[in-house]
C-alpha cells in the first residue's frame, strides 16, 4: 500500500490507516502541515479521527472551528438565498396570477363596456324616435288645438244654443249662446245633466234618447229654465255623433230660442183677432145701414 505523505493523498480511510498516529514530526517537515487548501481533507480527518487514532495540534481544532462556522454562515447565507429565491418565485406566481385576474377582469370589463356602449346606442336611437314621435305628437296636439278652437269659433259664432251630451245624456261642451240664454256658466253646465235644465227633465231625456235611436231629431219643444227662474221656449234639434266604427258616441243639438216668435206670434194672433173683430164690427154696420 502506497504510503500518504501529505493531506492531499489521504483521500479514504484506508489511505488513512498508514498516517503516523502523531504529528510531532510534523516541525521536522516530515508530515506537511494542515494549510487551508488542505481543510477539506482534514474535515475527513477530524471524521476519521477515532479510528486512525490522528492526533490533533491547537491550531486544527481552532482552524477546523472557524471553517465550520464559516461553513454554517455559508450555509445560512446560502438558505437566507434560496428562501429569497423561494419568495421571489412565491411573489413571482402572485404577480403571474394577478395579472392573469386583471387580464380577465380586464375582458370583463371590456365586454360590459362593449355591452354599455351597444345599450347607449340603443338608447340614443330610443331616443332619436322618441324625440321624433314627440314631435308628431306635438304637431297633431297642435293640430288638434287649433281644430277645437276653430269648432269652438264656429259655435260660439252661433246664435243659437248648442249643446253636446254624452250617451247618457250628460252636457260635454256649450257654446257662448247657451251660456248667454240659460245665465248658466260653461263649468256649471259641462258635466251636469242635460235633463237638469228644463221644466220637464223625462221628456228632455226622451228627445236625447230618441236622438241616438233614430240618429236625428227634429222640431222637438222643450222650456228651459234659466238660472234667474225664467222659463225660455226651445225649438230643439239634434244628431247622432259617430265614432270611426260606426258606434254612437253622443248627440249633437241646437235649440233656437222662441219667445221672441212667440210673442210675435201672439201678437199677430192678437191682431187677427182684432181684425176679425173690425170685420165683424163692419159687416154688421153695413147690414144695419142696408136691411
């Protein structure tokens, strides 16, 4: 067996065996002494020590210490290293799965941003034909005015006292001739019942009623009874109204107010009588002047 003349050679236990149990010769330069290149190897020495009964100087069991904690803080620094690297990587995956969950709430975001806008759009365009169907609107409430007020033109122009009622015979529009005649205001005659205003409310109903029957109605004598306790002749005549499908909807009437004919009437009554009377008067002189 080859003899191991320096640390560097002793590389097994069995090398070992033939090292000198002491190293007392070691000043001699015969055993070279234990340098730091050579710690390595005496770490297997102070390993071996028991067995190939190795003596130890001072200074190896100082030096062997100071490696050893130098191994130690080596090796801490070594694992302070790899828990760093450990945490970076831990930190490294957070990052990575934060910004995968940004990622998508990002495209959830993006979609419910593509849906908000398709829904603006929706709206805008509900809009554009709102704002276009309130402009008709506008236009036929316009319209629809200006076709009242010139129907309420041509009745007010109307002499006569104009009325519409309703199928149960309520008032639903006067003219001023109505309110002039009767002393009833428009608020205090729309709404009211049209029989409310006459001597004989049943036979006012009737003309209504067979107004809507017969879809007209004419020549039909009523007296109306004015808010100052007057009692006022009418000549009343009506019309059925009609809906687009046919269907009656009311009844429109005209009543001319007749004491003005009456009293004239009276009076030519009256004069006839009176000339019949002269007439007789005549006719009886002259049969006296000639018997």
């Amino acid at each position: 067996m080859k003899k191991v003349k320096n640390l560097s050679q002793a590389r097994s236990a069995r090398n070992l065996r033939t090292r000198p149990t002491t190293t007392s010769d070691s000043f001699k330069r015969i055993v070279p002494s234990r340098a730091s290149r050579n710690i390595p190897q005496g770490h297997l020495v102070s390993a071996m020590r028991d067995i190939n009964h190795i003596e130890w100087e001072p200074w190896e069991q100082t030096v062997t210490d100071m490696q050893r904690a130098i191994d130690r803080e080596r090796l801490r620094e070594n694992n302070r290293y790899y828990n760093a690297l450990n945490k970076a990587h831990e930190m490294v995956r957070e990052v990575r799965l934060r910004e995968e969950e940004l990622q998508t709430n990002n495209e959830e975001m993006e979609a419910t941003n593509e849906e908000l806008q398709a829904t603006n759009e929706e709206m805008e365009a509900s809009n554009e034909e709102l704002e276009a169907t309130n402009e008709e609107l506008q236009a036929t409430t316009e319209e629809l005015e200006n076709t009242n007020a010139y129907r309420q033109t041509l009745m007010d122009s109307m002499m006569d006292i104009l009325m519409t009622t309703n199928t149960k015979g309520v008032i639903t529009d006067v003219n001023r001739a109505t309110e002039k005649i009767s002393g009833f205001g428009r608020d205090e005659l729309i709404g009211a019942p049209f029989k409310a205003f006459f001597t004989e409310p049943e036979h006012a109903l009737a003309g209504i009623k067979e107004a809507q029957e017969k879809t007209a109605l004419s020549n039909y004598d009523l007296i109306m009874v004015t808010k100052d306790g007057r009692e006022v002749p009418l000549n009343y005549n009506a019309v059925a109204l009609k809906g687009r499908r046919g269907r009656v909807s009311g009844v429109l009437g005209t009543a001319r107010d007749m004491t003005e004919f009456r009293r004239i009437r009276e009076q030519l009554r009256l004069t006839e009588e009176r000339n019949q009377s002269l007439m007789a008067a005549i006719q009886d002189a002259e049969k006296r002047d000639n018997p």
